[in-house]
C-alpha cells in the first residue's frame, strides 16, 4: 500500500476505530496486511489505554482486547483463567502514618511535613533510626579523579546529608557521570556504615528543586537502609542555622572541584520510613493453535510479544516534562503485539497445514523485569520442554527505507542464520545478526530454558519511551512485510521432522569504555523478578560466572565483600575491578551460603 493511501486509512479509521468498546473486535483478514495491523496499533496506543502501564485498569482492557481477538480466531485458552495467567505485581509503594522527619542543628529545630517539604525514596528500606548529622558532599568516591567526599568525614553510625547529581550538576557527559546515580551514591554511602540518607537538591544546581517523589523501581528491591528526599529550601535552613551558607559552599566545591565535608554543630536527626507496597496482578494472555497431527501436535512453536508500556510515565520514561504524560508506546510495543496477534490469525486459518501446535503469548510486565514472561517460564501452562522455538516480536514499526532488520538470537541454534538467509531472499531485507541469547527483551527468558531463540527488531529512535511514539509514526508496510518473514520462519519450523537444536551462545569479551574504565564481564543472567540480593536465572556458557560454579538460582548476597542487596549493588561492585582480578562472592543457594571465587573477564 502507498504511503498516502496509508495516511488516509489513518484518517478514517481514527474516527471509527479508537472509540470502539474493547469487546468489539475488529472485522480483519486472515491474511497479514497493513491495515489490520493499523487498527490493532491505534487501539493499543491510543489514549484510551493510557500506556498500558503493567498493573493499571486501562492494561486489563488491553488484555481483554488481546483475549477477545484469540477467541475470534478460535485459539483455545491455555491461562490459568482463560486466556488469562496472572502474576502478581508491585506496581507503588503505600505512605503509612509511620513516615516523619526530625531535626535539630545547633539546638534549633527544623521541621519538616510528609509530601509537602520531604518524602521517602521509592527504593528506600523500612525502619527509625536517630544519629548525628553529617554533611557528605555529593557522596562521591572517586579516586581517579582526585575526589573523595568521605576524606574528612566518618559517617559510620551517622545519616549522611548529601547533594543530588556533581560538581558538574546534572551534565551527563561529564567526568563525573557514573558517580551521579542516587543508587550508586547509597550503595556507596551504606557500605561505610551510614545509618540514613537525606538527599536534597543544591541551590547551585537548581535555585529551587523540590523533593524526589516515590517512584517504585521493580528490578532494585531496596537499598539497605532509610532514604529520604527534603527540598532545596530546607537544606538551605539547615545550613542556616548551622551558621552556613550552603550557596557559597557548593559554588566553592563545584568551582575547585573539591569536597568539603563536615559534622553538624550540635545535630541530631531521626528518620522513620515505613512503606506498604501496593500489589496488584499483571497478566499474561495465552491462546493454542492445536495441531491435529497425532505425532507432533505436543510439540510447540511460541509467538510472544509484550503489550505493557510506560503507562503515564515516571520509571524509564525518557521525557524531559515532569508532569505525567500518556506514553502511547505505538512502536514499543503495540507494534508486536499486532504482529503476533496477525500471526495467529494466519495460523489458525492454516490450522489443517500444522504438524505441531502453535502457542500465542501477549506478555505484560516486560518494561519493569520481563515479569510476564518469567513468570510463564517459571509457571508454564505447557510444559517448556515441549517448546521447541520461540519466535519475539518487539519494536517492529519503524523499517526505515533500507529495510534494516536485527535478528538477535541467530547463535541459538544452528538453523537460524542459514534458514534467515534463505528466507529472506524473498523480502530483501538487510539483516544484522546478534547471536545472544540473551537481550533486552521476552525472548531472553525462554532461552534460559534452553530454548532456540529469534527477536525480531527495527531498532530505536527520537521517540523511544516518550509520550511521541504514536501510531501515526509507524510503518505499517513494514510491520505486513515483517509479520510474513516470521510467518514463513515459524511455518517452516513447524513442518521439520525433527526439532531443531539448540546451542548455547558465547558472549564475545569486547571492550567497552566508560570514562577511562574498562569494564569487567562476568557472565552472569539476571532474574528481575527477585528482589532478594542479585538473584540469577543463567550463566552464559564459557563466562567467568560458569567457570566459578555459578547456578541458575543462585543469589548473590556478596561481592568483594560489599554487601550486594540488589542488582544495582551488583553492577556498581563490579566497577572497583579490573579485568584479570579474582573475586570473591557469597553466594545463597536454597538454604545454603557458599564462597565462590570468580576470576573476572574483559567486555
């Protein structure tokens, strides 16, 4: 279809179509075409679901609008309820009575009132605590710079009073980028002994920043200890009564590029936190393609793409306003969803054609920790050893004009780079091949089950997880190009007589520099769904990690002897190594801690 006939299907159909109730499905063709697509991006994305956010009522309508097309197609339900397979989900943290600030510098209180001038942090750990009050800089350690916060000052046993972002405010390009993270400045602060955190905005930085509002961060678990976020104006009160102004103070430190840490005056300070999280339950929508054919129809080809976005924002949003804004998520990922939602349309009109079943996933929870999709791998409702490929689907609507395509996945198994090749000479595209298993996206959890993997992806752009990404920017071509490129993949790996195999893929050490740094690589797979140290789900064959007996299940509570409370600690760990040092990791397994040594490679 030409691009203007597409922009007049746009037309129309936005008048017709995204008013529509969510059990009305839509009148489509069983052969893949742009504009059936069309209609399942511009209900997906439109504003009526609000960004689909993992957790929320305009999600549920989503699921339901997946689940109403599977029933169309006559897909027979596999969930545990239907089509649906639930799992639960913290999707924000609760306030309860038991939040406060207390303070007092040279023997004048400075008071303070929940969600007016301070707020815990989303990732902060519950409790009371009461100590003298230290002025920590910008909390930063940074030996090859020549810069040390902690040089004069002791904060064992004390709350740490520290500025957001450097001496650079919020460049991120700047020399002190990487120390700027306000989860690596409390894994730093926590493993000299702190009590507490009280983070706030410099008035060098901005002359009148508020406190940082709970954002809940579903891969970190919390940092270990009380963390709390006051406003400008009141880190300038507490300098004041101290006799301090804290304006002078930071131009100074931020000018010589030097710390100037100190104790209070007579502090004292106490915290209480107490967060509640709010559980709610994410879903997973599951149709079968039942074979008939009485040899293979127990053998099953997966399809899968996850439907949530960033909702209204807040954790991975890439926008610059602070308000709240509908993130739509046309091409990430409405634009999966529709291509697998084609796809099983297609199949279950070839249904008589099948030697063996065809599973349809629709995953939620994917922008937070692959959720959904872990989950299924950990709860299947067919067994994962009865899976022999997974075919994903993210980020497919935006083909650009040379029909660039990555295939991530292609060193899975033997067959895929030949058969791609073969495939492809029907479609032209300009493939680019990443043989991981491992990515960021759904695929990633089914090849931890030893399961040969492919990701289909066009690729970034300006809109990635920004309210922008509307259906009016996708190609729609595209996705009817792509949806029968895997149609012909997946039919023919239905049709083999034997499955195909499976390989483990190599990471291949590459060097990759951060400022002056080279980075460690260990091997090691994560398991958001854990919020319990740095839970992994696999190691990569050959890694650092194999070689030092690491399991899948295993969880890391230390590295180097820092405490690892979460994924965040595990990287930032890893970063006071080099390539080549041997570490030692306490490691639980089930019931048991063991000590691991694990001699670190090269990326």
């Amino acid at each position: 279809m030409k691009r203007t006939h597409l922009f007049l299907l746009i037309s129309i159909l936005s008048i017709i179509f995204i008013s529509c109730s969510v059990n009305k499905v839509p009148s489509t063709n069983i052969n893949i075409s742009a504009e059936d697509a069309m209609k399942y991006v511009m209900y997906l994305a439109s504003d009526e679901l609000k960004g689909r956010g993992t957790g929320t009522a305009e999600i549920e309508l989503a699921a339901r609008h997946i689940a109403n097309n599977f029933s169309s197609f006559e897909l027979k339900p596999i969930g545990d309820t239907g089509y649906f397979q639930y799992f639960e989900v913290i999707t924000d943290m609760e306030l309860t009575k038991n939040n406060s600030l207390a303070m007092k510098i040279n023997n004048e209180e400075v008071t303070f009132t929940v969600n007016e001038n301070f707020s815990p942090f989303g990732f902060s750990a519950n409790g009371t605590v009461s100590g003298d009050l230290v002025f920590a800089g910008y909390g930063i350690e940074a030996e090859k710079l020549g810069y040390n916060d902690f040089a004069d000052v002791d904060v064992k046993d004390k709350i740490a009073l520290i500025l957001r972002y450097t001496p650079e405010g919020d460049n991120p390009r700047g020399e002190f980028s990487e120390y700027s993270s306000t989860r690596y400045k409390a894994m730093t602060v926590r493993n000299k002994g702190a009590k507490a955190i009280i983070f706030a905005t410099g008035p060098n930085t901005y002359k009148d920043d508020s406190f940082i509002k709970i954002q809940i961060d579903q891969m970190g678990g919390d940092a270990g200890l009380p963390i709390v976020s006051i406003t400008t104006k009141k880190v300038e009160e507490i300098f004041h009564k101290a006799g301090l102004n804290l304006l002078e103070i930071q131009k100074k430190m931020d000018s010589t590029k030097s710390s100037n840490s100190f104790l209070f005056t007579n502090p004292s300070a106490e915290i209480a936190v107490e967060l509640k999280p709010i559980k709610k339950w994410g879903m997973n929508v599951l149709g079968l393609v039942e074979s008939e054919n009485p040899i293979y129809k127990d053998e099953y080809v997966v399809i899968g793409a996850h439907y949530d976005h960033l909702g209204m924002g807040g954790h991975g949003s890439l926008s610059n306003s602070k308000e709240p804004e509908i993130h739509n998520g046309a091409d990430d990922n409405a634009s999966g969803t529709s291509t697998m939602m084609e796809l099983a349309q297609k199949f279950a009109a070839t249904k008589k054609l099948l030697k063996r079943s065809m599973i349809f996933m629709a995953f939620s929870g994917e922008e937070i920790g692959l959720l959904g999709s872990a989950h299924y791998v950990k709860h299947p409702t067919i067994p994962t050893e009865k899976i022999i490929s997974m075919f994903n689907l993210d980020m497919v609507g935006r083909l650009d004009s040379l029909k660039s395509l990555t295939v991530y996945g292609t060193g899975t198994s033997p067959t895929w780079k030949d058969l791609l090749t073969e495939k492809n000479s029907f479609y032209n595209f300009k493939l680019n091949f990443i043989d991981d298993g491992i990515g960021p996206s759904d695929h990633s959890s089914f090849y931890t089950k030893d399961i040969p993997v492919l990701f289909y992806f066009t690729g970034t752009h300006t809109d990635y997880h920004r309210p922008t990404d509307d259906f009016n920017k996708i190609n729609y071509d595209g996705i009817e190009k792509i949806g029968n490129f895997v149609y012909d993949m997946a039919m023919t790996i239905n049709q083999k007589d034997d499955r195909i195999a499976f390989t483990k893929t190599k990471e291949e050490p590459r060097e990759r520099r951060r400022g002056a740094n080279t980075r460690v690589y260990i091997g090691t797979i994560p398991d958001f769904s854990s919020t319990e140290g740095f839970k992994i789900s696999g190691v990569t064959d050959g890694s650092p990690a194999e070689k030092a007996g690491l399991k899948a299940g295993d969880i890391i509570i230390k590295f180097g002897g820092k405490d690892v409370k979460n994924i965040y600690d595990y990287m930032y760990a890893m970063q006071y190594y080099k390539p080549g040092e041997e570490v030692e990791l306490i490691v639980k397994r089930g019931e048991e801690e063991l000590k691991l040594m694990v001699t670190l490679g090269m990326r």
